[in-house]
C-alpha cells in the first residue's frame, strides 16, 4: 500500500486521544531508551512529525523502553501496541545507544524481527551508519557489533534511509533501490524572516557561541582549542562575549572557568536550554565554534547554527562531499589550533566574509536542511510498496 495523504486533522483532538486513528496510512517514529537531559532523536522525529502533519501525514511517537522496562516486559508491549500499526510505515531510529547500554545493539534486532512478524512495513533511519571504533579491545569488538548489527538491520528492513551521502558509506552496495540520503535537520523551531536577521553589525563587540562540550577525556582539548582561538581575537583587540549552552556545559562549568581565566572576554554558560531559547541565542552570534572533532553532516548543533545563518569556525576532515561543504564554514586541519584562531578572528573582524558565510548557510537551509523539504523526501522514500 502506497503512503497516502489524509486531510487535514483537528490537532486538539489528537492530543485527547492517546490512540491514534487508523483509516489511513500513517508513519510511527520508534524509538529505542530515551537520553537525557536532552533527547536529539526525539527533537528530530517532533519537528519531522510536525511537517509531514503539515503534508496531511499522521503522524506517532512510540519508545521501546527497554531501559526501564527491560527487554521481555517491553517487548510484549511492542508486540500488543503494533497491533494497531497494521496501515503503518514503522520508522525505526538507530543509534548503537539506544538500544544498548554499553554499545551492542543486539536488542534492537529483536525489535525488528517483532515488526516483521506482523508484516508491518518497516523502514530504518541510520543516525549512525557505522560503528563507534576505537583504540581499546573492548572499542574494537563492540564496533564489530554494531557494524555486524547495522548490515543485519539493512538487509531485514524495507527501506533504509541515511543521514549522510550514500556514497559515503562503503558498505553500501552502489545503486541499491531501497537506501535514501535524507538530511536530518535542526532541532530547533523554524527561523521565519531570517534575511533580516544580521547580529551585531554595526557593534564593536562580538559574540562567539559554542553549542555542546564532550565529556572527559575529550574536554580538555576542546576547550583547550577554543580558548586559544578566542585569545588570538583579543590580541587582535577584539571585545569579545563567549556564550557556551547545550549539553556538557553545565557539568564543565569549573573547566570552563578556569580556561578563561584571567583573560579579557566576557563568558556565559547558559546550560540546557529550550529549543526557542537555542534559536534565539544562535541569532544573536556572530559566529559558532565547533571544535568538537571534525565537522559532520550528522552534527546536530551545526545544522542549527546554519538553520539561523550563523558562519561556523571548525575543523574538516568529514564535510566533504556533504551539504556542510556548501554551507557558510570556515574549516582547518584537524587540530590545528593556529589556524583555528586565525579563521576565527577573520570570520569576526570581516563583514563581508562574515555576510558571504551567512548567506550560504541559509541557500544551503532552503535547499537541503529545512523540515518541510526533509518532510517531502520522507514522503517520496515511503511512497511505494516495498519490493
């Protein structure tokens, strides 16, 4: 059965009901442990519920809290809830912790192999379209579990879609039917009348924003980078504001202290914040350091820094052939924190590279990033019957 559009639905009512209607096909969004304090896997699958709903697309949020529930009692209640999903697209999102505490998303094929007892048309979104590697014995064996995983999740679904160019991912085999490139998009609300929009353009000052830290051991170094670059702006006599919000602030609020210490910038640790406040924080920025590995298509805090036209600072290595390649960043070598703080300050002090990088970033947000065009794609990816 191909995914049909269905009129248009009193909202209010919806929320009521907490069973949704089944006389037409609708997409289930199935999620794994919900993460906290901040759940991007959630934001993603509300903001891509709220534009296919604008599509005339029902739309259902359903978790598998095996965390909570453990895997018997929450596979018995998948099993009893997707009864009800029988004229349903199951949208399966993957991440290897989600469905694993340590990293083995074994539980995950159970998942699948639950939905497909039912003949249920399942589709899979691939967050992570490869394993976590690492150094350690232990890293190494559980990123063979996750790609083993991954390729077990590929072949049993009806249609695989990918946060990153196809052609990235090498284990992919060229040209196969049922695998989609869909970028995923800014988890933060629509920015309407953004051309508008051009922080601090006639102030002497400069605000810098860094949206989510890393957890130890990776922290050091990124504030270590970031601290260095914001240095290099103030001997250029720069009046500089330093904003740090999102995930891992709050914990690193004494190393942040003490890598400013004594310099002469004013710093703001803003914490978690709701989604409107992140929106409107990222407008007010000049520009967006993101220091925390290479730059990738699948970063989340990027892609809200170019939703709101913020010129990004960070390093390459994994942007290329993606649309961040396009879109308003200034990259360096990975590592290289001389030529980080040079791009910054360059970013900073030149209006008109700062006006180019902006623009970029928003023809890259109307072409590839924003909800309704992502909306769109998913709508064409599920249209026809499965092979």
């Amino acid at each position: 059965m191909p995914l049909r559009v269905s009129p248009k639905r009193n909202h209010a009512m919806d929320e009521m009901s907490s069973t949704p209607t089944s006389d037409s096909t609708r997409i289930v969004f199935l999620l794994g442990k919900r993460d906290v304090p901040a759940d991007g896997i959630q934001d993603y699958c509300e903001y891509l519920g709220k534009a296919l709903e604008r599509r005339g697309i029902q739309t259902e949020i359903a978790h598998v809290d095996w965390d909570s529930q453990g895997w018997t009692n929450a596979l018995r209640m998948l099993r009893a809830r997707s009864a009800a999903w029988s004229k349903s697209w199951v949208v399966l999102q993957y991440t290897a912790l989600s469905w694993s505490k340590h990293g083995f998303p074994l539980g995950v094929l159970a998942v699948l192999r639950s939905l497909k007892r039912r003949e249920l048309r399942c589709a899979i979104v691939f967050h992570e379209p490869f394993g976590l590697s690492g150094h350690r014995m232990v890293e190494r064996v559980r990123c063979a579990c996750q790609n083993w995983a991954i390729r077990r999740l590929y072949g049993q679904a009806d249609m695989s879609i990918f946060p990153v160019p196809l052609e990235t991912i090498r284990w992919l085999s060229p040209g196969d039917p049922k695998a989609i490139f869909i970028p995923i998009g800014a988890n933060i609300p629509e920015c309407e009348g953004l051309e508008r929009v051009i922080p601090n353009v006639n102030s002497v000052s400069r605000t810098i924003v860094i949206y989510c830290l890393s957890d130890l051991p990776h922290l050091d170094r990124e504030l270590a980078d970031i601290a260095n670059a914001v240095r290099k702006s103030l001997l250029h006599g720069m009046k500089l504001r330093v904003v740090f919000l999102g995930r891992g602030t709050n914990e690193a609020s004494g190393d942040i202290n003490r890598a400013f210490d004594g310099m002469d910038a004013e710093v703001l640790n803003l914490g978690i914040q709701k989604s409107e406040s992140v929106r409107l924080t990222l407008l007010q920025s000049d520009v967006m350091l993101c220091v925390r590995g290479p730059l990738y298509p699948r970063r989340g805090s990027a892609l809200a820094g170019i939703a709101c036209g913020v010129p990004i600072v960070g390093y390459a290595g994994a942007a290329e052939g993606t649309p961040i390649a396009e879109a308003g960043t200034e990259l360096v070598p990975y590592g290289d924190r001389e030529a980080l703080g040079t791009a910054l300050w360059r970013v900073l002090a030149d209006r008109k590279v700062w006006q180019e990088l902006h623009e970029k970033n928003l023809s890259v947000y109307r072409r590839y990033l924003s909800w309704d065009l992502i909306a769109k794609s998913m709508i064409d990816a599920l249209g026809p019957d499965p092979a």
